[in-house]
C-alpha cells in the first residue's frame, strides 16, 4: 500500500504520546530497542529496532516501510492495518502517477519538461533492426510485468485458513516440552514460520504440509507463540510455562543450570552460595553468572494497577566485574512485566526501570535513590494503585511511576542477581488475595 511522509509523521506524534517518552528526534539507541519490545508485547510482531531508525529517519535509508511493517505500526496504536489508518486520518494516500498537461494531455507528473521531451516518437528514420529487436522483447517485458503485478497482488494469508494451538509435556515444572498443532496447508509458500516466543531467535521454519512441531521451555515465563505465513502473524496464543514452587537456577545458554529448592532454601532464607555455583563448574569470574529464583504460579486475581509488593533481599557479591552488584526484582504479568532494579551506588547510571507500559533509564533521568549499600538486607516495596505506582526502598520513596499502568495478571515473581544473592521474605497481596513466603 502506498504511504507518504505525512502519515509517517502523524504515526511518529502518536507513538510520542502513547509512550509518553517526549520528541522522538531525542530518542536514544535505547528507547528503538524498548519501543521494539513494547510493539512486540502487544501485537506479537517483532520490528528490530534498527528498522524502527530507519522510519524516524535516525538510519538513512530511502526506502519507505513495506506493509507488513506498516500494519504493525499502527497496530501498535490501535488500527488494525495501515489503510484503516490512513482513511480515518483523512489521508488516504494516492501516488500522483500523473498530471494533465495542456489541451488535456497526460504525462508523467514527475518527469521534468526536458526528460518528458525524451518519451517523444522516435523519428521514422529509426534503423528497421532496430525496430525488429524491440518487438522481440516487448513481449518478454510484457510477460515480466505480469508476473510482477500478480505476485504483488497475492492477497494476505486469512486467519481463518489456518489453525494453530499447543499442550505441554508437563502441567509445570522446568524443562518443559511443548508439542505445537498447526494447520498451515493453504500457505503460499512451502513453509511457515513457528515463533514460539517474543525471542525472535526461538523461530523455526516447518513445512506447510506437516501437523506438529515441539519445542523446549527452559524459562518460565508467560510466553506469546505464533504462527507466521508469508511473513504476517495469522494466528497466536499465550503459554504460561509455570515453576513448582521456587526455583533456583544459574542462566546460561542454551540450557540453564538448575538447582533443587532445598540446596537454595534453608534458615529462613533463600539463597546460592559461591561454593554452591562453583560446586556445578560455573566461574565466578572474568564474567560473573546471573543467579535467578522464579516462582510462576497462580496468585489469584492480582493485577498490576492495584498491588502491594514488598521483600528484603541482598546482593551477594561484589568481586572484579560484578562490582555493581546489579539486581533486579520482577513481577512477570500476563502479557507484560514489572522490572525494579537496585545497583550499586556508582553504577545508577546503568540500570533501567519499566512498569508494565512505562519505561525510563538511568541514562534519562536520576535513578541514584535505587543505588543501594547491599552489605546489609535492603527492603524494597512497590505500591500500585489507581494509575500510578510508588516504590520505596528502605521505606523511602525512591520512584514514582506516574503513568501508563496496564490492567494485567500478576503471575510470577523473579529475582535475578548479578553474581548470587539471598531473599529474606516477600508478599505479595491487594488486600483480598495474599501470597507471603517467608522461607
């Protein structure tokens, strides 16, 4: 479909808004790559960051957006495709193919008067052979242009045409294997594409004419899996991949190292020790792990605009390259995610916030209030209500998260520490449903 840049720059001024990050000519590297997992969260289509660039004209690049990239822009903000967009707006485009010249007489519109002097019949002093060879082409490029015109009209894979669903190996626990059933034999390619998650590097080809394809989990998480045709999503599902109980593990790829919760949870605490991560072979250095504890489960009807979280915890270890002693506390919701981070007090700059819609950086505004002395257990609560969210770090307020809170499940709880660390307690509640472990 045909676009112009007026449209382009309308779609800019909206995603300013919908992020509420400011003008976008002072976007950073970063804010392309965030924006790139909020369109991805929410319509399951990933745009890389770097073609996001290419539209705000960060990356000199001259060709306008394909459809496909369009559609999904604009899903973003709510349409359901580009051209919904463009006639709601008003600015349906047209491409001046061309204008009326004197006496009523057609040229192209953007041929200047010496190049449109150029389209003149050529005199009939023409050479007969040359003539000869023309006509032996013409029917070639005739032939061309139609294959052309009839690719590019092939009409956009329907949903409807195509079914696609999963079950998993086991009701929960890690790893977990998910058989995938599709329906993709109307395709008009010979094979689909199977993302089983946001990650676009879990994709997989599969041949239009086969049924089944399985893949393993070894995260938990709420996943979305999807189903791509000629490059467009038809269709997509959620997969909530759920731990029993706690579950201690050291991320590496492609297969973490997992640990019992009774190696982790002891004394009232939870935690890995050095000589625990050591004991499975994993250096501490030069590049230190990242310890994470996860629970992903059913709390009961707890949603991210009306919670109250609050937990003690501390970061382990502090040697050569894990001096910032980076740490994170999610709450993974359905569909989106809470990430609160606490650092090292010189390290601020480092770290980035986001809250299920809102997303801000160390390298955007002052965050030292989440730089934390970690030599002692540190109490983080986080407050959420009617919009916007408190959170407070050793009963102070550190941050407030004034806009953007989406409406979704709580479903898991995830610590992940820069080297180890240690959970004293957490709970998480609204009031009515309440979930408190104290190890």
């Amino acid at each position: 479909m045909p676009t112009d840049e007026s449209l382009i720059r309308q779609v800019k001024k909206l995603y300013e808004e919908k992020t509420g990050w400011g003008d976008s000519e002072k976007w950073s590297n970063q804010d392309f790559l965030q924006l790139s997992d909020l369109i991805r969260e929410q319509t399951g289509v990933t745009i890389s960051h770097v073609t996001l660039k290419r539209i705000w004209g960060k990356v000199k690049y001259e060709s306008l957006p394909n459809t496909h990239t369009l559609n999904t822009l604009v899903q973003y903000l709510g349409y359901d495709n580009w051209r919904e967009f463009s006639v709601k707006l008003g600015e349906a485009p047209i491409a001046p193919v061309a204008a009326v010249g004197p006496a009523g007489s057609v040229r192209p519109a953007s041929l200047e008067p010496a190049a449109a002097a150029k389209l003149d019949p050529e005199p009939e002093e023409r050479p007969r052979r040359w003539r000869k060879a023309v006509w032996m082409v013409a029917p070639l490029v005739v032939i061309m242009l139609v294959l052309l015109f009839l690719k590019g009209e092939q009409p956009p894979p329907q949903a409807r045409d195509y079914s696609f669903s999963s079950k998993k190996t086991v009701t929960s626990g890690l790893p977990n294997s998910v058989i995938f059933d599709y329906d993709a034999s109307r395709s008009p390619d010979d094979s689909v594409v199977i993302q089983q998650s946001w990650d676009t590097t879990r994709r997989v080809k599969v041949p239009r004419n086969e049924h089944q394809y399985t893949s393993v989990y070894y995260y938990p998480d709420y996943y979305h899996a999807t189903l791509q045709v000629h490059g467009q999503v038809v269709k997509m599902h959620s997969l909530l991949i759920k731990t029993d109980g706690w579950l201690p593990l050291v991320e590496q790829a492609p297969v973490p190292v997992y640990f019992k919760p009774t190696e982790s949870i002891a004394g009232g605490k939870m935690s890995l020790s050095v000589d625990q991560i050591k004991a499975k072979n994993i250096p501490m250095q030069p590049s230190p792990p990242t310890v994470m504890f996860a629970n992903v489960r059913d709390f009961g009807e707890i949603y991210s605009d009306h919670f109250v979280f609050e937990t003690r915890l501390k970061n382990d270890y502090a040697e050569g390259s894990a001096i910032c002693q980076l740490t994170r506390v999610y709450l993974l919701c359905e569909g989106t995610a809470i990430w609160v981070p606490l650092v090292a007090p010189g390290c601020v700059s480092t770290v980035d916030l986001y809250f299920t819609y809102y997303y801000t950086s160390g390298k955007r505004e002052d965050l030292s209030s989440l730089g934390v002395n970690f030599n002692d257990f540190v109490k983080l609560r986080i407050e959420s209500d009617s919009g916007r969210a408190k959170i407070l770090v050793n009963d102070k307020l550190a941050y407030t998260v004034p806009r953007h809170i989406l409406h979704s499940k709580i479903i898991g709880i995830l610590y992940r520490f820069q080297g180890t660390g240690t959970v004293d307690y957490m709970s998480l509640g609204n009031g009515k449903e309440e979930y408190r472990d104290n190890f």
